[in-house]
C-alpha cells in the first residue's frame, strides 16, 4: 500500500526532500514504518526519537497504517 | 460568540490584533505573552531564524491548546497567533494573549499555552550564525 509522508525539520534536510510516497505491505504497524524507513534512509538513526503524525494527529507506535494515509515524520519541535 | 483566535502566518504579527480580540467588557484584565527573536544562543550571535511549519496539524494542535486553557483556566478569550518564514533579531515569532474576569487566570493561561506551544505544536526553527545554520532541538 502507498504512503504518503512528510519530513519535516531537520529530518527534511536528512532525507532531501520534504514529500515522498512510500510503499509498504498491507497491515504494517507505525513502528514497521519506522524500520523500514530507517533501512532506506540510514541516515534517520534518530528516527525513534521522532513522533510521527498520521493524517495530523500525533500516533502511537503500535497503530496500523492503511492506503492513503499521511504520515508525518515530527522532529523535536521548536517553535515559540 | 468565538472564544479563541488561532493564526499561523508569514505577515507581520499584530499585538494590537490580538489584544482587540481577548478585550471584552466583562473583564478585569488582559495578559499577553510576546516571544522575540533574541540575538545569541549559548553565546553564539544568532542573525536571524527561519520558521517551518507543518501548518493544519500545527492550526489543530493551536486550537486544541487554546480550547484546553477555556477549560482549564477561567478566561474569557483567547489568541495564539504565530509567525513562519525567516524572522530578524528583534522581531516576534509568537503572541499570546488572554483575557478574564481577574488578572490571575490570564497570566496562568498565557504561561500554559507557550509552555504547551513549545513541546506539541510542529513548528521548527533554524538558527543562522555567521558560519552556518542549525536547526534548534534537533538532537535531544
């Protein structure tokens, strides 16, 4: 299934872009989603200290992803 | 009658704007908090901050701040205006202002919603010094 996702901050600079889709396998939880990223994009190794955002709302880890969702990668926020 | 006033914006802030919103007949007083571009950081001159924004979901998490201190606190309005682009020394990335009957529910909630602001709302900043740029937290 195809992921939406946006990087944000400094993960923005990390990854080179700011908007990729991703494909990943039906059922695959948030934490999936995070070691997937991390195998493609190595240079996320912080990734577990991101909070993730699934269709603007900040997501648990154990929460299943489904088609068309957009998934945010949020950084530590410093705003203010 | 809306009680709250949320804004992300890359104009220039307006305090006067905030303040007509919060200001009502019935209160006693108003508490604002202005935050500023300061000019080092950890005794680095600092030139200027670039904000980025994730905006609906930090419009949401605004909102959802300001609708918690109407619980909370006992203030009559409230806004939570926010700046986003490249700011200069001196110049105001976020104002908060709150109203109410008494004068210690607005210090309160202004001091609630920045506190809360600064670890929920996606917005980052990048600080820009003479030798490069760093963005702000970004290693816990």
């Amino acid at each position: 299934m195809k992921i939406q996702t946006l990087f944000f901050g400094i993960t923005s600079d990390l990854v080179e872009t700011n908007d990729l889709e991703i494909t990943i396998s039906e059922n695959s939880s948030i934490n999936d989603f995070k070691v997937f990223l991390k195998k493609k994009y190595p240079k996320l190794e912080n990734i577990n200290s991101y909070a993730i955002a699934v269709n603007e709302t900040y997501a648990e880890g154990n929460l299943i992803l489904k088609e068309g969702d957009v998934v945010a990668i949020i950084p530590p926020v410093s705003g203010g | 009658m809306k009680r709250t006033s949320i804004k992300i914006t890359s104009k220039k802030l307006d305090l006067q704007e905030c303040y007509n919103f919060v200001e009502d007949d019935s209160c006693g007083g108003i508490s604002a908090f202005i935050g500023t571009v300061r000019n080092d950081t950890q005794g680095k001159e600092v030139l200027q901050l670039d904000f980025s924004t994730y905006k609906p979901m930090a419009i949401k998490e605004m909102q959802k701040i300001a609708d918690l201190a109407l619980e909370k606190f006992p203030i009559h309005k409230i806004a939570i205006h926010h700046a986003e682009g490249m700011l200069q020394i001196g110049e105001i990335p976020v104002i908060i202002t709150a109203s109410s009957k008494h004068r210690k529910a607005t210090f309160e909630a202004c001091e609630f919603a920045i506190d809360t602001l600064k670890e929920t709302v996606p917005i980052w900043k990048k600080e820009y010094f003479s030798d490069g740029e760093v963005w702000v937290n970004a290693h816990p």
